[in-house]
C-alpha cells in the first residue's frame, strides 16, 4: 500500500516543499518555490538527504534530512545552519 506525505516550511519569502512516497521504495523529492531540486530514493527506513538553493543573491543552500520511518516520516530543513522541523501537511 503506497502512503504519501507532504511537508512544507515558508522561509523568507520562500516556499520549500518536501513529497515522501512510502511503498516498497521511499521516493523523497524537494521543491524550492515549486520547482523540483532534488529527489532520492530508497528501501526501508534510511534516512535520505535532499539538497537544493534558494533563489537570493547570493543563493543559499538548502538542505532536507527525510527520517521516513519507523511510523510517520518527518523532515527536517537546514537553512543557513539553523535546523526546522517541517510541517506535515494535507496532500
């Protein structure tokens, strides 16, 4: 049975959007303002790293630690080396 979860984090005037799919394999992919940056994927319940940039001058990294299980996955974002949990969201 596949699960999908959704996360979401406003962050400077940025959308930064993380869509886990649970099935036999983990899919984790990244939006920043609503482009896809990165996507990963994996068995089980390893953790997964996405990694993409916000659009500022300079840009500035970010960086989604995806703990999709045991039970529901959470993530959390990196941004200018402060760490935020991400909100789960309605899909």
């Amino acid at each position: 049975m596949t699960r999908n979860h959704h996360f979401h984090l406003d962050f400077a005037g940025h959308s930064v959007t993380v869509n886990v799919h649970n099935s036999h394999r983990v899919i984790a992919e990244l939006l920043v303002d609503g482009k896809v940056t990165d996507q990963q994927q994996s068995r089980g319940h390893r953790p997964l790293l996405l990694s993409g940039e916000l659009a500022d001058e300079p840009s500035r990294p970010v960086g989604v630690r995806v703990m999709p299980g045991p039970g529901v996955p959470r993530c959390t974002a990196v941004i200018d080396g402060t760490e935020e949990l991400m909100s789960p969201r309605a899909f």
